[in-house]
C-alpha cells in the first residue's frame, strides 16, 4: 500500500495552462518509496510516464482540459493495483512558477493566467519569514517573466506570491537562496586535550573565500567525537536547521543532502518546497481560500534586513524599483 499525493505547483492545478505537479511516495509505515508510473486521463489512455527522483518526490507537467480529471497508475513496485485521482482542476486562476532552481544571480519567475483573468490588476510579493519586503502591481497576462535579482538576498527560504486585486484568486511558490560562497572557520583553542568540565578558551576566525575577517553572530556546538563518525542522517545539523527545517512543515528526509555537493541535491530541495504548500483554491464566493500553518512556527533563526534592489518586468520592459 502506497500513500501517493499530488501537490501542484503555484498551489493549485488549473485548466488549459501549463501545470508543473509534485507527487510524493510513501509507503505504510509512512517512509519515502521509490517508484515509477503514468498519468492517465479519464478514458485510460496514457498522457506521459514518470519516476520519482529521489526519496519519493518527483514531478511531472500537465495541461489539463476543462472539467476533465487524470488519473495516476503505478507500474513499479509491481502489486499497487490502486488508481490515485490528480486534484481537481479549476477553470479560472493564475499560477506562479520558477523556471530554473540553479542559478546563482537571477531567478526566472513565470506568470500565467487563464483567460477571465487577464487585464486584471494584480500584486506580485516576496516575502522572508511572513515580512513583505517587496512588491508591485501589474496587469495580468496570458504568460509574464520576471527576472529575480538575488544577489542582495540573504541565504533561506523566500515566499513568491500573486494575488489579484479581487482577492478571489492567488498563487505561491517557495524557493531557497543557496550561499553564494562557503565561510572558511578555524577555531584555535588554549589547550589540546581538557578534563571533564574544564573551563575551554579559544579563538574563532571566520573569513570570506578572498581571506577578508567576517563580522556577525556564530552558534557553536559540541559533540561526542565518537557519535560524529556515524551521523544520523534525519538529524539535522545547524545549517538545515536554521535555514530549511525551521521555515518548512512537516518531516524532510535526509534535510543535510539539499547543502550537500551531490549532483541530485539542488533539484531535490527544490521538490521540497514544492511539497510544502498546500492547495490554494479558487473559487466564485469573492474569498482566497488558503490551507496555510495552522499553527505556529517557531523559528531557530529570524533574521530581518532592509533589501533594495530591482526588478526588471521583461513583459513590460519596464525595471521596476522596490
């Protein structure tokens, strides 16, 4: 028995745009399972085929048809007889998605909106630790690309979202700014070697990758050498911590693999974020329904900064200034 869920990107799957879709895997005893299978329509023919790309997430596009439903069929493990039914797709809304999730100076961000939708106003947010720290208005349009800046972002997970100014449909994505650079950090201490409870004194240097001394607040931890040797790789170390567990919901696997060097973890990380929101639905009653934390996070780490920087609107031509 799998437990196969679909989570559309922008939050929800909308009719006659493009729709990236992120599924994960798991199995009864609720751990990450491999597999590989096809997405079918209502009348069983078969649209594409996919697999999961690492610890049971994975992805794949769509383009559904109004008032159709689909339908997903997995082939391997071989004995899962059961059908699992995509989300029901809406026939009105807009969806925000990221075209590339490994660059390191620009982020391209695509808007689309489904026909009813377009030539309305609309506001375009990024946000860090729920603080808007820019925005700007626009006019919607069947397909919009915006250029992101990052250069001026602080590393950590961000919030893109869409909203039209109805406020009856909106659409997030989540996505991670990676260090441009790795700190090089030596601690020299008084002594080798100390007694149980002896008082340790020593030097912390911190210093860019140009050798420059490096200002700011450290967290440093102590640990059994011999438990260090065999790490446990569910426990996240500080920087998953602090940077990733803490601003998303819900179990990560292995949340050291997506700061690694492995060819595999800046497009696993981003299927996490993909997985972490929820349904943003759209409908006729004039509200934005949202499925948002229904409690409260407790952060490890808030770090707030004032951030200028611009936005080149490639749609319009237009750089804009927040």
């Amino acid at each position: 028995e799998i437990d196969l869920q679909f989570f559309p990107e922008g939050g929800s799957l909308i009719s006659t745009l493009k729709n990236n879709v992120a599924f994960k895997a798991i199995d009864k005893q609720g751990l990450p399972i491999a597999i590989k299978g096809r997405l079918i329509d209502q009348s069983g023919a078969t649209l594409a085929s996919t697999e999961s790309y690492y610890k049971g997430m994975g992805q794949f596009k769509l383009s559904p048809a109004p008032d159709q439903e689909y339908f997903f069929q997995i082939d391997e493990p071989e004995g899962i007889d059961s059908i699992y039914k995509l989300p029901t797709a809406y026939n009105s809304g807009t969806i925000i998605s990221v075209d590339s999730v490994d660059v390191s100076d620009v982020l391209s961000v695509l808007f689309q909106s489904t026909s009813d939708l377009q030539g309305q106003k609309a506001t375009f947010q990024l946000k860090k630790n729920d603080q808007v720290i820019g925005e700007f208005g626009f006019g919607l349009k069947q397909q919009q690309i915006v250029q992101l800046p990052l250069e001026k972002l602080s590393i950590g997970v961000y919030t893109l979202k869409v909203v039209n100014e109805a406020l009856t449909h909106q659409s997030e994505r989540l996505f991670f700014v990676k260090p441009r650079e790795q700190l090089n950090i030596s601690i020299q201490t008084n002594k080798a070697a100390y007694k149980a409870r002896e008082k340790v004194e020593g030097q912390l240097s911190v210093k860019d990758s140009k050798g420059n001394p490096i200002a700011g607040d450290f967290s440093i931890a102590a640990i059994y050498k011999t438990r260090s040797l065999i790490p446990n790789s569910e426990q996240p170390n500080l920087m998953a911590q602090i940077l990733l567990k803490s601003d998303l919901r819900g179990h990560i696997p292995t949340p050291n693999f997506y700061f690694s060097q492995d060819e595999k973890a800046i497009q696993a990380l981003n299927l996490v974020l993909l997985l972490d929101l929820a349904d943003f639905a759209s409908f006729s009653t004039g509200f934005c329904k949202s499925f948002l934390l229904a409690f409260t996070m407790i952060y490890a780490c808030v770090m707030t900064q004032k951030i200028q920087f611009f936005l080149n609107f490639i749609a319009n031509k237009i750089p804009i200034k927040f």
